[in-house]
C-alpha cells in the first residue's frame, strides 16, 4: 500500500476539493441541494472551495468573506451535515494523512455543527441571518 502524504500544497487542497465535490455530485441527498444553488457555476464555486481550504489548512489567506450567509436558508437538516461529513472524511482519508489532514476533518467537524445549529436556529426564529 503506498503511503499518504500530509496536505501542505494549493495542488493537494485542489485533489482534495474536487474529489469530494465529485461525491457530493453523485450523492442522491447532497446533489439535489447543492445543484439547486450552485447550477452552472460550478468552476466558480470550486474555486473559492480552493481559496477557503488553503486559508484555514495553509494559513495563504486568498479566501475573504462570510462562508455561513449562503448557506443560511439551505433546505439542510442532520442528515445532510452527517452526509457532507461522511463525504468529507473519507476523501480526506483515502488522500492524505498527516496532522494537516487530521486538521482538515476536525475543522470540518467543527464548521458542519455550527452551521446546523445556526441554520436550525434562524430557521425556528423571527431574526435575520447575521454572518
């Protein structure tokens, strides 16, 4: 078995991003809601995947602006989190080890529960979605 390496280029970000992205394309309860929203724009959307993962991994800082806003009003409950993590977690798995990958899947997880509460919350509440 050939040994993984730890995420520490823009190029292993990119494997990263699209690999997982080609799952969540397939995946019968993800790509109905992420096709919605995102239709054609696909190239654009994968970019700025790029920009976000290298800022969090990578410390580049070539990611600005408020990830939680457009995703606020997403018809996303449990489940879809659960799916996005699962998603996630294997292609970090099957790509990389390493203290970068582990980072990689804990940031996930901590990204994945504050956007399901926050979305849960503004959901069930009269106030407007702040970033």
């Amino acid at each position: 078995m050939q040994q993984r390496k730890d995420i520490a280029t823009r190029k292993d970000i990119e494997l990263l991003v699209d690999v997982f992205y080609e799952r969540v394309k397939q995946d019968s309860l993800l790509s109905p809601v992420f096709n919605a929203v995102i239709q054609d724009r696909w190239p654009a959307h994968l970019e700025k995947m790029y920009r976000f993962w290298e800022t969090v991994l990578l410390d580049a800082h070539s990611y600005t602006g408020a990830p939680f806003l457009p995703h606020a009003t997403l018809p996303v409950h449990l489940e879809h989190f659960e799916t996005w993590l699962g998603l996630w977690y294997a292609a970090v798995d099957e790509l990389f080890e390493g203290e970068r990958a582990e980072e990689a899947k804990w940031r996930a997880g901590k990204m994945a529960t504050m956007f399901h509460t926050r979305i849960e919350h503004y959901r069930n509440s009269t106030e407007k979605p702040l970033r």
